[in-house]
C-alpha cells in the first residue's frame, strides 16, 4: 500500500468512530449534555429511561452513581440526634422546566435503597443568602456528631438555636392531613464557608395547637445538610472525562 494511501486509511478509521459517536451519543452522553444543549427547551427524562432500563439503580453505591449521572444538582444528607448521618437523598433536575426531578434515596453506608420521578421542581426556597450563618465546625461539635448517650433525646427549636449559638430563617406551611390542619415549619442556617451549603430542620404541630411566637418550644423531627447548585445545576463536566 503507498504511504499516501495508509495515512488515508489511518484517518478514516480514527474519524469515523468519533464521527458516529457525536451522531448517536450513549444514553450517559445525553443525559449529561442535555442541560447544557444550545436549544432553550431540553429534557432528559428520554435518557433515564433508556439508562433506567439497562441499569439497575438500587444496589449500587453513591460513588457509582454519581460516576453515571454526574454530581446531583440537590443533596440531602439526613441526620438523626447522635446517630449521625442515617441517609440521603440526592435529586437531579430534568428539564428546562424544571417541573419534575429524579430522586435517589441512599442509606447511611451509600447505597441506594430507592429511585423515583418526582413532581415539583428540584430546588430549596429557603436556601438563599437571608439564612443566618453557622460554622461547620460548631454544626461538627454539636448536632452531626455522633453521641449514643444523645440517641433518641428529644430536641426543639430552642435548644438547637442554643447549640448553634443563634436562631435560624424560620418559615411556616399549612397542610390536611388525617382530616385535620397542621403547621409545617423549617428552620434553615447557611454554613459559613461552604457555597451553597444549609442546615434545614423541619417539624410539625396540629394548627390548633399553634401559638404564635412559641418557636422556642417547638420540636423538631428531622434536620439535614443540604447541598444545592445553583439552579440544582452542577457545573458541566465531559463524559469523556469519566
């Protein structure tokens, strides 16, 4: 074969693969381009299902995942009084409208336990900048330690602004449910020194029990760290890369 004629061969045979590759992207591929695509509506709700149905989610760890699907845009890490952490969940966003969200839920060694579609949007209204500051650490001393002795105490929203040395960003809901009205009330800190990071408790009170000004005496049922990018977009990374 004439030398002009191998290089012609070299060049077909290594632009070709690439060529049809960028035509007919992997459902990883699409997945991970699909919010960052020129076009203003995107969706990947197409590419989940064609991932969804050639991997199964629950078993694998964190790590894996994360390895498949990219960073979430949304992590809650779930916390329990001196047990430590006890689960997470993370949340990616699936379309431009940002309508619906893919939840996995995780236990405390990382492995997912559960996957769903979500209605609602992936986003924390509360998380923004008017939440009061705390420092990791003091969050590290005191509520996400892990303490048997402190297994299964009690804890309201008084004794917690105490630990932390300062109230939080409190907001107030309603909902019906078991044919009576509750109070639904989170108590959200940002954490100094951690972009788009938050402590957020969360608790419930039957509404005609509700006393205006009480926040001290409240209790609460579930806190959690959360880690949210902007948008619950993560900065775009190539597959390639991974």
């Amino acid at each position: 074969m004439r030398p002009w004629n191998s290089l012609l061969a070299a060049l077909i045979f290594t632009t070709i693969p690439w060529a049809v590759a960028a035509d007919n992207p992997s459902p990883r591929e699409s997945w991970l381009r699909a919010p960052y695509a020129q076009a203003k509506a995107w969706s990947r709700e197409a590419s989940l299902s064609r991932l969804a149905s050639a991997t199964k989610f629950i078993g694998m760890t964190r790590q894996q995942l994360i390895e498949l699907l990219g960073e979430p845009g949304f992590a809650d890490e779930e916390y329990e009084l001196g047990a430590g952490r006890t689960g997470r969940i993370d949340s990616y966003r699936l379309s431009s409208k940002n309508d619906r969200s893919f939840r996995i839920d995780y236990d405390s060694g990382d492995r997912a336990t559960g996957d769903m579609i979500e209605e609602g949007p992936c986003r924390c209204a509360d998380c923004n900048s008017q939440a009061p500051s705390v420092p990791l650490k003091v969050l590290n001393m005191t509520i996400l330690k892990k303490d048997t002795a402190r297994v299964g105490q009690s804890l309201t929203i008084g004794r917690l602004e105490s630990l932390l040395g300062q109230s939080g960003k409190i907001s107030l809901s309603q909902q019906t449910a078991g044919g009576q009205v509750w109070m639904d009330y989170d108590d959200t800190w940002s954490i100094a020194g951690s972009e788009h990071r938050f402590l957020m408790v969360s608790g419930h009170r039957p509404a005609r029990d509700w006393q205006i000004g009480d926040n001290a005496g409240l209790p609460v049922y579930s806190y959690s760290v959360i880690s949210m990018a902007p948008g619950c977009l993560p900065p775009p990374s190539n597959p390639a890369t991974h």
